[in-house]
C-alpha cells in the first residue's frame, strides 16, 4: 500500500489542507479517536471498482458500531464508499469511523457527538504477495496482546500492541511475526489472522478473548470444506509453534498466503490450503 493516499475523504468530502472537510479544522483536536482510540476502521481491496466482501466488511463494521454505541447513516456511508470504488477501479481503501467531537471532558460520551467518517484511497499494490520466500520468513515475537473479551473481534483504532509489535519484528528482518496473548496462547499476527498445521490437523486461534475477526478469515472458514479442508477455531498455546508442519497467514490485502520459515526453520507448503487460496482469490463475496 501506498503511505499517501491518493484522497482522503471526510464525511463524504475531499479534505482540504487543514486535514478537515469544511475548510475550518477546528474539530480534529477534540475528536475521540484521537483521544480514546473512540472508534472502528475497515481496510478493503478493491478490485475492477467494487469493495471485495463487501456484505463481510459491512457485517463486521455494523457489529463494531453496535457493541460501542456509535449510530451514523451506514446505508449512506456504504453508498459513499461504492461510488469512490467504482472511480477508483483498483486499489485499497481505508474507512475509519469515530465517535466525533468531544462534547464533554472524560471518557464518557455525552451521546450528543455526531460521528466523523474518513475514507483513505491508496493506490493498489502492484503485487500483493511478496515475490520472494526471503520476504515469507516468520518469527515468534516476545509482544503480547491484552486479553479483553469486550473488545475481542473488533477492528477498533487502539492499535499500540501491533505498533510494538512490528517495531520489535522490524529489528528481525523477518516478514511477519507471531503474537501471543497475556495467557500464553497464539492470537495473530501483526497484520493478518494465522492457521497452522500441527499433526496432520489444521487450527485456528479463537478470538474470543483478543484479536481481530478478520474478513479474509471469515471466508477462509466458510469456503474451507468446499476445498476438502478442515480448520478448526482453538486455543493454541504458543509451544505449538515449535514443532507446526506449516502456518498461513490471511488477511484482505494479501489473502491467503503460507509463510516459508518460523523462528529459522522451513514450514511446509499444503496443496488443501493453497486450493483454498486460489479459490479465495475468484471470490468477490
């Protein structure tokens, strides 16, 4: 992805240089997503000017917005985002939804905030995948995720564990790293859901306790058995990752993708779950 947006929308507007949509800027400094972390955000690829699972992005971010109480237009916010797909044919967008404008001091909201949307457009990336196995190597990293129910699933806007997290994997050269949580147990990693192949079966960590319920994993389970695969949600203690056959990584920007090497030694590729990628790869929904 591109670190500069083609287009930055806000509320349905081109922003103007002072980051704002009305030429004041006057609300960003008491935005709650700036404060709080108060809000969600969806990453999506576009491909031939539609949003890939879209009915999935809109699924998970309604649940977001449920769970902390934020109520906007999603029917127009939805729309906003088609018609700026359909202009840009191919590439990446970025939604992010915010309680809005602090109408009181503290944590609580005042309910009387009026939420603020921003769509990012970032060119398509030329190649998704890396191109060579050098850049597939994995380690386990030392990062941990905070266990917290309340949240878990959600692709809410605190993000510190995963910018620590990749500032300690980018010290190894590795392309991803392996997360755990407080508990001791597999969650992700950085930048995408994990499946491994541990004696003969495929896993998937559970998040019911932390982590993100990524779209591509959504599909990934719900098409697995049409590719003759069985993937099962568990708790994964990290120890597992020491003697694991092979381990994919997923997420909408990549897919689905194996990872050559973990922590120095070579995983194995599936021929069940590369099936299951090729397949990924033609659906749009």
């Amino acid at each position: 992805m591109s670190e500069v947006p083609l287009r930055v929308l806000v509320d349905g507007r081109d922003a103007d240089g002072d980051g704002d949509g009305d030429g004041k800027g006057a609300g960003w400094p008491l935005d709650r997503g700036l404060h709080y972390g108060d809000g969600l955000f969806e990453t999506m690829r576009v491909r031939q000017g539609a949003v890939r699972f879209a009915g999935l992005h809109r699924q998970r971010l309604g649940d977001g917005l449920h769970r902390l109480g934020i109520t906007l237009n999603e029917a127009q916010m939805w729309q906003q985002v088609q018609e700026a797909a359909a202009t840009h044919g191919n590439a990446m967008l970025k939604l992010i939804v915010t309680r809005g404008d602090a109408t009181a001091r503290g944590y609580s909201p005042s309910g009387a905030e009026q939420p603020r949307r921003l769509l990012l457009i970032y060119a398509d990336a030329a190649s998704p995948v890396p191109a060579s196995s050098v850049e597939r190597t994995a380690v386990t990293l030392h990062a941990r995720l905070g266990e917290n129910p309340i949240l878990a699933g959600l692709k809410h806007l605190n993000r510190l564990e995963q910018v620590l997290a990749r500032i300690e994997l980018a010290a190894t050269g590795a392309f991803e790293g392996l997360i755990g949580s407080s508990s001791g147990l597999l969650i992700s990693g950085t930048i995408g859901n994990v499946y491994i192949r541990r004696y003969g079966n495929w896993l998937t960590p559970r998040i019911d306790r932390c982590g993100i319920k990524g779209v591509m994993r959504t599909a990934a389970l719900r098409e697995a058995m049409a590719c003759g695969l069985a993937i099962e949600e568990a708790d994964i203690p990290l120890a597992a990752l020491r003697d694991c056959q092979s381990v994919y990584l997923s997420n909408a920007r990549l897919g689905l993708m194996p990872l050559t090497q973990l922590d120095g030694r070579p995983l194995m590729r599936d021929a069940a779950m590369d099936r299951l990628a090729r397949h990924l790869e033609t659906l749009d929904d």
